[in-house]
C-alpha cells in the first residue's frame, strides 16, 4: 500500500513560496538554518534514541508514596489504638494524621494514574493501530466516563480498569477516618498501693467493753454501737469505705485482714417419715428446718493461757428436711386410725454443725480510692496467720460476731397440731391425708422452703434446702467489712498498714483503632497500585521522557494523517468519523532533505507517526532532526 503524502508536509520548518528571493529571511527560516543537517552528516544538537535510559521516576515516585501512605495510616491505628488522647500534642490527633496521610496517598495515586496514562498512550503509539484508538486510549484515561463506557473485558484495557479503581480510591481517606474514633477504655497497670485494714484486735470491739467481765460464764450478748453500725451497713448492702491510698483507678490483689477459720460437718442424718409417725405413734409435731447460734461459754478465767483452737468464736447448728416422692401404700389399723390407703411422705432430716474461729485469711479483693469489696463468692478463704486471743479479753472483743448471726441467720420451721383429711378424685380410691400447721421463724426458714411436685401444701412432705453456705459466706463478709472499718477507724495505727501489689485498671478517653475499616481501605489503594503499575509495562522501550503536551504530540502528528474534508472545525466525534480508521504507528520516518522528492538530494531522518508501510522502529542510540 503507497500511502503518499504531500512532501510540504514532511518539512520541519515550510518554506514561504510566496516571499520574493531579494527578500530578507524570516525568523523561521534563520531557526531552520541553524539546525539544517548535512546530507550525510547528522543533527548537531539532536537527542539519541536510549530506550530504558530515561526511567520514568515521578511515576515510580507516586508509586512509592502511595504505598508509604498505606504503611504510615497503619502505623498510626496501631500506635493510637487504646492511647489516651491526652497523650498526644494539641492538635495532632491520630485523626488528624489520618487526614494528612490520605491526602497524600491520594495525590500519589492521582500522579500515578497520569502518568502511566502518558506511558501506556506512548507505548501504544509504538505498535500498529489507527487514530481511533490513540484517542480511546487517550480518553479512559483522562475522564472516568470514557473508562466506563469504553473499557473491554478481553483484552482488558489495563489503563481504563486502573482509572476506574483509582477513583474508586477516593474512598480512602473516608475510610480512614472511619477507622479510628474516640471511647471508653480500661488501661491495666501494676503497682504498689498502700491501705489500713484490721489484722488484730488492737483496735477491734465487736461488744461493749462494760460487758467483758460477766459472772454467769456466759460470752456477752450484746453487740457494740460500732458494730451495730456495721451490721446495718451490712443488711443495706452500703459499699464499704476504706483507706486506700495510691489507688487511682480500680485495683485488683489480696490483701491479708481478720477472717473465718473453720469448717462445718455433717454431725447426724436421719431417714424418718413424718406421716407414719403421725399414724403410728400420733405424733404431733416436727421439726423441718432449724438454724440456731448456742450463747457461747468464756474460756476459763483460771487458764493461764488458752488454747486458741479450743475457743471458737462462731458456732451454730443446721438442721434441715429434704423429702422423698409422696407414695401412697396400705396402712394397718393403728391408735385408732382404720385400716386403708394412706399419704406417707419419707426423707431425710440432716444435721450439720459449723465450727469457727476469727483468724487472718487472704481475700481477694477490687478497691478504687475510698471503697473496697470482695472479688470471689467463696464462703471462706486461705487460713494466713492465727490471731493471738489466748486471753479473756481478746476472745471477748470477738463475740459479738456470734451475737450478730443469731440475729440475723437464726430461723426455724416447725409442723404442728396434724389434722386427719380424706381425699377421693378422678375414679381411684378414696386415701388419707394428715395435713399440719406450718409455723416458721426467721427469714431463711422461707427463703430455703422447697415443695415437690405433686406435694400438698401444709403436708408433711414439703421441704428445705441446705442453707449452710449461705449463712457461712453471710458471716464471712461481715467479718471481713468489720475488718475493713477496724482500720478506716485508726488511720495512724501502724500495724494495720499493709501494702499491696495490685492490678490497677483505669478508665480513660483512648483512641480506638477499628481495623476492618483500614483494611478495606487498604484493599482499595493495594488494587489502584497494582492496576496502575500494569499501565507502566513497556516504558522501557521509550527512547526519551514523554509527555501529552499538546505540543509534543502535535509535533508527532503529520498534517496529512489528520486532513479531511470539511474537519478544521469538526467536533471530535465527527473527526474521528472521518480520520479514526487510518492505519499510525510512531517511528523513524525518511523524508527528503529539500522537502522535494527523495531523489534529488539528501534525506532528513525524522520521528513522527506515519502509515506503519512507510514507519521504520527507531533504533537504539539514532539521531533525529
């Protein structure tokens, strides 16, 4: 195919055919002149041809940035996440970083995008095509609607997905910002705090000191207006105020104070069924539940020394029924009972018998400045040390804790005055019941009642349960409060000052860090940078630093390529319609060197576009006019 072209138009510089020969040069021509080669000489100031020479580092540089934005946001979610907002500079928040970061990771994408736009334009332009599709690939990437619109599932138009999916990355600094927010946070530290808690009796009275001295043997009765105090406290579930000193959050640890030593035992267990008693032996009443606190004896005042284990300070007894099924069997005629079918209501009363002393035990323990409570629902805690009590005195200032728990814990059930019944129903045989009165004292009495199914009420068959720990872990917390104000109460005694090694947790204003937010943010860019960096493939066979300067990509078009009809004020469509099918590529192009036939003289090597018949490949290290 001879695709011949005005040879006017191959002239770098035109000649003035109309200006007379006596007429002076024109700038132009003068330029012209100055870097007219020789026929067989080369350009005196022309750039050689170096593909791979000239790496194109602004594209390389975005890429970089980009990737640094990336690393950089991730930096600050990490070293933000859970910090105090006060632990930053006024004005630079993680937030604000954020920002900064985003925007530069966007500028650089952007910059990216442009110029593997320029690159991927400039590659193209060295393979076989026509004018169409420069323009095409000039328009995806420059405007995201022709990307859209224009782009092609295979082959894939690397340069129209990457100008899709780096608009897609405007969303990154959205995201980032998403990614961290401000809240609530517990920080745990370790630490030493100092407090003043109760680990002997010096200052520790739990009944008056008038009735320390008593003539009947018996421990006292009354409790001391301290204690009485403690015990309301107690029964209102006031938090318990204590002498903390370091503690500026909340602190965990153990801390060692005055506390329960003992055990409970199962002392009798008795299979009985109160409803053949009843029939048998006219039994009239029984006991179902029965918690009692014994007045306790004083050690005796003749001892020299006392045996500490021999001397609780806290003891009770608890009895309590559990039923079986109700069954119903064939009952012999008996004081004055008739033959038949009767109600029967078998179980076991057991008996447990709880013994204590008031020693120092570790208990494990959350505190903040000024209030302090127990971190465990044991009843009882490790024995640490035993209290010197071994005198009168000193057992004494403890038995107010007996008092207390008779007053608080004691409580009975008992059934009485049994009243014989007949029930009949549904077409079985008529049978015989003995109902009782139910008398109840005490608050446990009805807190521990269980009936079975099936059970009467007021029948010999309802039940209890064991209330034992319940009374134990009751004791035990009051011990340990009365501990606990022994030492608010003398705050310079020295020997209730221990120190603590505790975990303190404070609460506090942190950044928090919400990752799933930052890595979709990451996918985003990872996918700009890598669709973007396919637009650089091939730059090495660039010969020179490219550009879509108006300018430069004028110069590389040949008048000719572009003529039409009537198209000096086409709209781009309607020119592409005319030109679009025309068959370029971008190379060395032979021309004469008078703008003349190739004949008549030398010949000007030139880069432009031309017909790809009439387009040699520029070679490395050749020289262009």
């Amino acid at each position: 195919m001879n695709f011949n072209m005005d040879s006017t138009a191959y002239h770098s510089v035109p000649q003035d055919s109309h200006r007379s020969s006596g007429s002076p040069p024109t700038s132009l021509e003068i330029t012209a002149s100055k870097t007219q080669p020789s026929v067989n000489g080369s350009p005196p100031h022309s750039r050689p041809w170096r593909p791979g020479h000239h790496i194109p580092w602004p594209a390389f540089l975005a890429l970089l940035g980009t990737f640094c934005s990336i690393i950089a946001s991730g930096t600050a979610l990490i070293v933000s996440n859970h910090r105090s907002i006060n632990d930053w500079p006024k004005g630079i928040s993680p937030t604000v970083c954020l920002a900064i970061i985003a925007t530069v990771g966007g500028i650089s994408i952007d910059i990216a995008i442009q110029e593997g736009a320029t690159i991927a334009w400039w590659t193209k332009s060295l393979k076989r095509g026509t004018i169409g599709d420069l323009h095409r690939e000039w328009a995806v990437g420059n405007n995201l609607w022709s990307a859209i619109t224009k782009w092609s599932l295979w082959p894939v138009n690397k340069l129209a997905l990457a100008k899709i999916i780096t608009t897609v990355c405007m969303a990154y600094g959205t995201l980032l910002q998403r990614a961290t927010t401000t809240g609530l946070w517990d920080k745990a530290t370790n630490g030493d705090i100092s407090i003043q808690i109760a680990t002997d009796l010096s200052q520790f009275n739990t009944t008056p000191e008038s009735t320390f001295e008593s003539d009947t043997g018996k421990a006292s009765n009354v409790m001391s207006p301290w204690f009485v105090n403690i015990i309301k406290e107690y029964g209102a579930n006031v938090p318990i105020l204590s002498d903390t000193k370091g503690c500026n959050g909340t602190c965990h640890g153990n801390v060692q104070a005055l506390g329960l030593n003992g055990s409970c035992s199962v002392v009798d267990t008795t299979s009985i069924d109160w409803a053949q008693e009843y029939y048998d032996r006219n039994l009239t009443s029984a006991t179902l539940f029965n918690i009692s606190f014994p007045i306790l004896q004083l050690p005796s005042l003749t001892l020299e020394e006392i045996d500490p284990e021999l001397q609780p300070q806290i003891q009770f007894n608890v009895t309590f029924w559990t039923p079986d099924q109700p069954n119903f069997a064939k009952h012999a005629a008996s004081h004055g009972h008739d033959a038949g079918n009767y109600s029967f209501c078998p179980g076991t009363l057991t008996t447990r018998s709880c013994t204590f002393f008031v020693d120092v035990v570790d208990y494990p323990v959350t505190m903040n400045k000024s209030t302090m409570a127990l971190d465990s629902e044991n009843a009882t805690f490790k024995l640490s040390k035993h209290v010197d009590r071994s005198g009168h005195l000193e057992w004494e200032k403890l038995s107010g804790f007996q008092v207390a728990a008779r007053n608080l814990f004691a409580s009975s059930a008992e059934l009485t005055d049994p009243t014989f019944m007949s029930r009949w129903g549904g077409g079985q045989p008529g049978y015989n019941i003995v109902l009782w009165n139910v008398n109840t004292v005490g608050g446990l009495a009805s807190e521990h009642f269980q009936l079975p199914p099936g059970a009467e009420s007021n029948s010999c068959s309802q039940g209890y349960t064991d209330p034992t720990d319940q009374i134990v872990s009751s004791i035990s917390r009051i011990v340990f409060r009365t501990a606990v104000a022994a030492g608010l109460a003398a705050p310079n005694l020295v020997n209730y000052q221990q120190t603590l090694h505790v975990q303190q947790t404070t609460t506090g204003v942190v950044f928090i860090s919400h990752y799933p937010f930052f890595w979709v943010a990451v996918a985003i860019m990872f996918l700009g940078v890598v669709t973007v960096a396919f637009t650089f493939h091939g730059w090495w066979r660039l010969g020179r630093p490219v550009s879509l300067s108006p300018a430069e990509t004028a110069k590389a078009f040949n008048e000719a390529l572009l003529r039409g009809e009537h198209t000096s004020n086409a709209d781009i469509d309607t020119l592409l319609e005319t030109i679009g099918h025309r068959e370029v590529v971008y190379g060395e192009v032979v021309i004469p060197a008078d703008g003349k036939q190739p004949h008549s003289g030398g010949v000007r090597r030139i880069l432009r576009f031309g017909h790809p018949d009439e387009v040699r490949a520029p070679a490395r290290e050749d020289l262009f006019d």
